[in-house]
C-alpha cells in the first residue's frame, strides 16, 4: 500500500538493543563498525548511548535515520552469568541489524585481523554476498554490500 499524505513524513528513526556492558559494546560499535556516538541520557537506573554514522551530520537526533539506541540496565556488567536473549535462539523474535559497505570482502577481512566473532563468513553456506558478525551481546549484525555508483 502506498503511503499516504497522512504518514508522508514518518520514518524510521531507531532500534533499541539492551547492552550488559556499554563500554565494551561502545568500543565494539565505534571501532569496529565505525558508528560515532551522538548523545546520550542518563537516570538513575539506565543509560541510553545513541549511536549513528555521521552521513546526517547537523540533523538532530530525533531527525535523523538509522540510529543505534544502547540501552545499558546499571549493574548487568557485574553479573558474570548475565545476558540477552539475541532473538535469534527459541522463542525467535528479533533477527539481527545490517550493515552494508563498500567491499565486503575489505570488511570481513578487517573484522577478522580484529578477531570479531563471525556467525557466518562470505564462504560459508550458499549465500557468498553476505555474512554475519556478533557483537559482545551476541546480537546478529548482517553484512552486505552497497552498490557503488556510476
């Protein structure tokens, strides 16, 4: 159904993961995937970190596209059995995010030299264009390739 005059203006402005620790998860999200942290809120029992790449630069966060929100729940960090469910074991619900990129195979090569835990690399399985990294909560991250212009 196409949109209408009534929705014109929606868009999708972010997807909340929840963190265990968000120093860990910040470094992964920063120095791994590139993403810069753009602000953040703090209360008394959570901090929300939030994060995009900066192609939007000078749009305010509630304008903006496609940005990460971290949520980290103080104190998950101490609990050495604590963790997330992924949505991708049972009960299944969320699947994973996507990145795309300019070479593919550049990137996978780089998350291996940074020893990034892969859930299915470029060789693996049928689908040779696309793989799968984990992030310290486990969260599926999907790689892919953007078309580059002409």
């Amino acid at each position: 159904m196409p949109r209408t005059a009534e929705t014109a203006s929606y868009r999708l402005n972010h997807v909340m993961l929840r963190v265990k620790d968000p120093k860990i998860s910040l470094a992964f999200y920063q120095d791994i995937l590139g993403m810069d942290l753009i602000d953040t809120h703090e209360a008394s029992d959570f901090t929300l970190y939030f994060l995009a790449y900066q192609h939007q630069k000078g749009v305010p966060r509630g304008e903006r596209e496609a940005v990460l929100e971290l949520t980290h729940n103080h104190g998950t960090e101490n609990d050495s059995s604590f963790s997330y469910h992924n949505g991708n074991q049972e009960p299944k619900g969320f699947g994973h995010l996507c990145v795309s990129v300019d070479d593919i195979e550049k990137a996978c090569a780089r998350f291996e030299d940074k020893g990034v835990k892969f859930q299915k690399k470029l060789t693996d399985g049928k689908m040779k264009n696309i793989a799968f990294i984990l992030d310290p909560d486990n969260y599926w991250i999907e790689i892919i390739s953007f078309a580059k212009p002409q």
